[in-house]
C-alpha cells in the first residue's frame, strides 16, 4: 500500500469523525496511525490473503479492518494490543466476508496465492490448495500461528476463543492439514478421541 492510500483513507477517516462518528479523543495522532500502519499493513494484508484466496477481497477488507480499528479509536496497553485488535475486527470481517459469499472452502487457487506460495515448488502448491480446504478458523489459527509467530494467547484474543483451548485446535488444524497432505497417521481404530 503506498502512502497517498493511507493519506486518503486517513483523511477520509476525518471526514466521517467530523460528520457522523463519535471517535473519542485517544485516537492516534495521524503520524501514529501511518506507522502503526506501515508496521502492520502488510502482514494483515497476507493474512487476509490467506484466508480470503483472493487478492482483491483482501484489499477491500484491508481497507475496513484499518477503518473500523481507528473508528473505535479505543486505547491499548501496548503496540502487540493494538495488533492483536486490528487482527480481531479482520478475522470478524473476512468471516462476515465468507458468510455473504455462500461459506465457499474450495475456492480455486488464484493468481495472487500462486506467487505467494512460489509456483516452482509443487510441495507449495499443495500446501496452498489444503490450505484453503480447512475451515476459515483452522487457516487462521494455523496462519496466526506459523506464518505470525503469535503466542497462544494472542491467538485465543484474535480468534475469540478460551486461552486453554488454542493448543488442542492447533493440533486438530494440523491434523487435518496433514490428512489433506496425504501426511496423516493411519488409523487403526483403536484410537481414542
């Protein structure tokens, strides 16, 4: 994203303040919010990326994960907080997003993912494709995760589920990642769940 998008949506964002929104006064001064910006925009871009499949849907919901976390113009304890917010409300756009689309999980692999995940590598490109074959929670927890490197914890905050239960989703997330992969375990039945 170049600077004259944020300059835009920044003074798009006054504009809204000054008509209809109540914003309270904590909100970050403009230089903060491009940094903050500069800082997260393109992780969260290939997050959304990732769970959307699609390039264009990303960039749209980029644009309202970054203008509904500086409406609410709340306060954070710390810059992993603040993170962690703007990764919540986009995780709960792009779920809004998947709804209205009719819930598709086999989206075929577009261009932009195929550069993403290299087309060279064969390996990749089947990755890619399990990828989008999990449930929406399952890519982003295993994308937050992996690809992230947040803690437990800032997945349980992004997500919205209890701290103590990350732990046993990541692991049935790669599980069925690896079934998908061809990489699971047999079964002999005996298992228990």
């Amino acid at each position: 994203m170049t600077t004259t998008i944020v300059t835009r949506e920044i003074a798009l964002l006054r504009d809204a303040k000054d008509e209809t929104v109540e914003v309270s006064s904590s909100l970050m001064d403009e230089d903060a919010f491009r940094a903050f910006y500069d800082r997260t925009s393109r992780g969260l871009w290939l997050f959304l990326v990732r769970v959307t499949g699609e390039r264009q849907i990303a960039d749209d919901l980029l644009q309202e994960a970054y203008y509904r976390f500086y409406r609410a113009g709340s306060t954070y304890e710390s810059e992993g907080h603040r993170r962690n917010a703007l990764f919540r409300i986009a995780t709960n756009i792009a779920r809004d997003a998947w709804r209205r689309r009719g819930g598709i999980v086999n989206t075929p692999i577009d261009e932009a993912t195929a550069s993403i995940v290299d087309h060279g590598m064969d390996e990749r490109t089947d990755l890619a494709r399990a990828l989008e074959r999990l449930k929406p929670k399952q890519r982003e927890m295993l994308w937050l995760a992996y690809a992230n490197g947040s803690s437990h914890e800032e997945i349980a905050e992004v997500v919205g589920v209890a701290p103590g239960s990350v732990k046993g989703l990541l692991r049935r997330a790669r599980t069925k990642l690896a079934e998908l992969l061809g990489n699971a375990p047999q079964r002999t039945g005996k298992e228990t769940r």
